[in-house]
C-alpha cells in the first residue's frame, strides 16, 4: 500500500515536491492550500482547499484520510498553520518534516536595515521615502495605510480587495523574477526604497540584486518564529524523509 502524505502547500518547493511525489508509486499524496489564490498552478497530485479548523480540524482531516506522514512546506512566514501541523502531528503521532528554506543573508553592497514586521517596517519609511516598492504580499499591505504616506508600487498574486491606500499602484504577477526585469521595474517605477520580507529562496531574489545594483535601500522584514518537525533543506530532503516512513519503499 502506497505511503498516505499530506504536503501543506503555498510554495514553488511544495509543488516540486508535488511533482516528485506524482513518480513515485509508493506514495499517494495531497496537496493542501489555504485557499488565499482563486487559480492556483495545476499540480500532477490531489488538492484540497480552504483551512482545516485550526489543532482539532488538523487532527480529524489527518484521522479521517488515514494520513501517515505529513510535509510542511508552507512558506517561512506561513506560522500559524506551521504550529497547528506540531501540535496536531504530535497528539496523532503521525510524523511531520518542516521544508525550510534559509533566509537571505546581507552581502556586500547591500543597504539593508531588518525590522521585526510590517507595521515597523510602514514606520521605518519616515518621511524621506517617495517612492516605495512593497514586496510583501497582499495581506500586509493594510499596514501601510498609516501617514505618512508615499507614492507605493506593491506587487500582488492575487489583487487585494477594499484596500484604503491612496498613491498606491498595484502589480499583480507570479514569480519567479529576473534580475533584468526587476532592474526595468526599479527604475520605470523610480523607487527609492524596497520593503521587502526575508522570504529566502531563489524564485524571488532578483529584486534584492537589483537593489544592490541600484544602491537601493532595503527594509527587510524577519521572518517569524515557525515551529518545526524534522526539518528537510529541499524537496529532494522530504522525498528521502518519506521514504524513510515507507517499509514498501525501504525494501522491508
Ligand atoms: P498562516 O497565517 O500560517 O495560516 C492561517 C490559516 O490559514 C491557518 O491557521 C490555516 O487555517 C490556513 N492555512 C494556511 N496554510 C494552509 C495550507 N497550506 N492548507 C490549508 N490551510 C492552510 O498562513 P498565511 O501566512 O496566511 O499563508 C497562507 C498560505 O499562503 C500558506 O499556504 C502559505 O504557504 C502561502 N504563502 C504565504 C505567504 C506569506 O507571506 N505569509 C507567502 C507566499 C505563500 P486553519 O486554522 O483553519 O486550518
């Protein structure tokens, strides 16, 4: 009998690790996505949509499809989810591997000052930014409504809807990005200053290049404590891991 995984999604790792999984005979698994995208990329595995209904929804979804390892692979600000997979794995005892993907690290050339959220981040701009290019999904744009306000350029996934902020041009694109095209944005756009989360990785790293390049500041927002199982590096780490929960797979 195939291996039953769950893969807690959102992310380009989670849909490599998607597409992986759809080879392998061995395991038979879902995809999970909060439901925040109206038409998310076609996967080569089932999905499920929508939240679970917190620890207890968590635990009876994993019990109900006989679930017997899970994957997180949710994207690094993704926390809440991240800490409902801990406590629901650990009471059902089914076991969980977080794919975690390691921050962006400063290099030289980068002008960058790390602030703890976006709320600090809105404040951080002060009155000296004019034109800002906000990188930080459409959930947290509602944190820079605040005064004072410059002329924001956000790029969206999805469009957000009832957003109250003037001066405020929207952007809707899926990464990944190049460096080349991030260099046109920056400069068509005229940005003096990029927010941006730590999100790591690579599918959106251009724009930190060509920040660098630019000699733009960059107000980098941490990312927050995420609880974890058994922590994977990349989507070939997870496979490795599920094979390691599958006897049929191991040969035993
Ligand atoms: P979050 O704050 O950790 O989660 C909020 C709630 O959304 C969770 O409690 C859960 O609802 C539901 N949820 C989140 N991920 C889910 C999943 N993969 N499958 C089913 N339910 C899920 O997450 P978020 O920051 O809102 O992010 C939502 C999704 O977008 C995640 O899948 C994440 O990977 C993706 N994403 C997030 C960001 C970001 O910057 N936050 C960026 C790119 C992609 P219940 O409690 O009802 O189960």
């Amino acid at each position: 009998m195939p291996l039953r995984v769950l893969i807690l999604g959102g992310t380009t790792e989670a849909s490599a690790l998607a597409k992986l999984v759809s080879q392998d005979t061995g395991i038979d698994a879902t995809l999970s996505f909060a439901g925040r995208t109206a038409n998310p990329a076609p996967q080569p595995i089932a999905t499920r949509s929508g939240g679970f209904g917190s620890v207890d929804g968590l635990m009876r979804y994993l019990g109900e499809q006989r679930i017997e390892a899970v994957v997180d692979a949710t994207h690094p600000f993704a926390d809440q989810i991240s800490a409902h997979a801990v406590v629901a794995c650990a009471q059902v005892k089914v076991p969980l591997a977080s794919l975690t993907r390691p921050p962006w690290k400063r290099v030289e050339g980068d002008r960058w000052r790390n602030v703890p959220d976006a709320g600090t981040a809105a404040a951080a701009l002060g009155n000296t930014a004019h034109r800002v290019f906000l990188s930080v999904g459409r959930q947290d744009l509602r944190a820079f409504t605040a005064a004072p306000r410059p002329h924001y350029v956000a790029r969206v996934i999805e469009m957000p809807d009832r957003l109250k902020i003037t001066h405020l041009k929207l952007i809707q694109a899926r990464g990944p990005f190049d460096k080349a095209a991030e260099l046109d944005l920056l400069r068509e756009e005229k940005i003096d200053v990029l927010v941006s989360k730590n999100a790591g990785g690579s599918a959106t790293y251009a724009k930190i290049e060509a920040a660098r390049e630019l000699g733009l500041p960059v107000i980098m927002i941490a990312r927050p404590h995420k609880p974890a199982g058994d922590v994977v590096a990349s989507p070939e780490e997870a496979l490795g891991w599920l094979h390691e929960r599958a006897p049929s797979l191991r040969g035993v």
